[in-house]
C-alpha cells in the first residue's frame, strides 16, 4: 500500500520589501484578533455594553496579548539566551555574528504567557471602566479559542512546533524541518480550539441565563489547555531541557489553568444558582 503524505513547504513569507518581511503569521495573528472583536461587537450589543468600552479593551488587549505570548516564550522556553539579549525580547531583530543585527519578525510566541496577558489587561478594563471584572472575562472567553486556533493555524504555516514522527495516512512532511512523515500536532490545536469555541459560543447564545459569574472563563480556559495537555504528547520538544523532562514544559504550564478552569466552572454553576 503507497501512502502519499502530505508535503508541506509553504514559504512563511509573503513578500519582503527593504528588508521589511511580510508574514502569514502576523496576517493570522492579527487576523484572528479582528475577528474575535468583530464577534465581541455582537455580544457587546447583545449584554447592552457601550462600543466605546469595547474600544478600549480591544487596545488593551491586543497589545497585553501580544506582550505575554512573547515574553512568555523568552522567558519560559530560552531565559538564559533572552536575558542575555534583552532587545530581541522586544524588537523583531537578531544579533549576527559580526555584531550587526538582521530583522526576524517575531519567531516565538507562547499561548500560557498569552492568557496571562490577557487576564492583565482584563484587570485594567475593569478598573479603568467599572466594569465586572467576572463578566468581563465571561464575554472574553466566548471568542478567545477562536483566537488560538488563528495562532495554530499561523504555526502551520510556519511549520514550527511540528509533531513527532508517524505513519497514520495524513502525516505532514514538513520540508523545512527534515524529510520524515510527522502528525500535523498544530493542526490538531486549530481543530480542538475551533470545537471549543463552536461548543462555547453555542452555550453562550442558548444558555446565557443559567450560566454566569465565570463560567465560560473557567470552560475555556480548562478545555484549552486541557487540549494543550494531550497534544503535547504527540509533539516535538520545543527546547534541549525538555527532553530530560517527563511533562514538558507546555504541559506544566498547562495544569494550573486547567485547575483554575474547573474552580471557576464549579464557582459559575454554583453561584448563578443561588441567585
């Protein structure tokens, strides 16, 4: 039987001009952002919250998010390298060899350093505009896998945090890393993320009433990293000090969300029933 796996080999970059590159994973990144706030703008509407409010936590959002998936990944992944580069945590260069410096973009983003961005610039919202800090986060977590599906998919593209070796029919040979079949791990999460935010959104829409007060902050966040767990199993390691680990470093990331994810869900349920 001849089983003819998927090549891929997509160039991460779509055009480079003065040494300025455009990527496809900025375009999903941010790509995802707009539609996480277009779909914010209906709910917005729909809970009778002024736009202007979602003005603002849109800007602190975007810039919070970005800011802690990539310090996350500095400092959670190559905290000697980053530390001893300190401009590369923040501006999209590296150092070459001969002392200069060369544009990169910025390759190296982490999903838990991400949602504690989030949850900054939530905790700012709320005191900036006296919101509900709890309802607040509620809204968020409707949209927020929608979010990290974007991400995945922008990670496919640039054929990083692969999957380890495998012959189940729809392998991906990602060209750029080397020649062997591996299980599309990023695709996974896309898939996994887009299901929990279909499954969310549904709750949202049909059971809004009956499920408050963190709910669907604590199911998302359990659900997402719970993916994130088991995925991690079938993935490469990220960095050398993960190989003499026996959870990585994405899975012990991932435990205390999952924990917090099903204290705010048990917490949802029971205080909107004493209501």
């Amino acid at each position: 039987m001849i089983i003819n796996y998927i090549n891929w080999n997509i160039d991460p970059e779509i055009v480079n001009i003065f040494g300025i590159s455009l990527r496809y994973y900025g375009i999903l990144f941010v790509g995802g952002l707009v539609l996480c706030i277009y779909i914010l703008n209906w709910i917005f509407k729909k809970e009778n919250i002024s736009l202007d409010k979602l003005e603002k936590l849109s800007i602190y959002g975007m810039i919070r998010i970005f800011a802690g998936a990539r310090l996350g990944h500095c400092l959670f992944y190559d905290p000697s390298y980053y530390l001893s580069h300190p401009l590369e945590m923040f501006l999209p260069i590296q150092q070459t060899a001969d002392g200069g410096f060369k544009f990169t973009g910025y390759q190296g983003l982490a999903s838990h350093g991400g949602a504690l961005g989030l949850i900054l610039a939530l905790i700012i919202y709320a005191k900036r505009t006296k919101e509900s800090i709890i309802k607040t986060i509620d809204l968020i977590a409707v949209v927020a896998p929608l979010g990290g599906c974007f991400i995945r998919l922008a990670n496919l593209i640039n054929s990083e945090i692969v999957g380890i070796p495998t012959k189940v029919p729809w392998a991906f040979i990602f060209v750029r890393e080397d020649k062997l079949p591996r299980h599309p791990a990023q695709l996974y999460e896309a898939i996994s993320y887009l299901a929990i935010f279909g499954l969310i959104f549904y709750l949202y829409k049909a059971k809004r009433e009956k499920l408050q007060n963190g709910f669907f902050f604590g199911l998302a966040i359990m659900l997402i990293f719970m993916a994130r767990f088991f995925i991690e199993f079938i993935k490469e390691r990220q960095v050398p000090f993960e190989e003499q680990m026996q959870l990585d470093m994405g899975q012990l990331l991932s435990i205390p969300y999952v924990i917090v994810g099903l204290g705010f869900v048990i917490y949802g349920l029971i205080k909107t029933n004493r209501q």
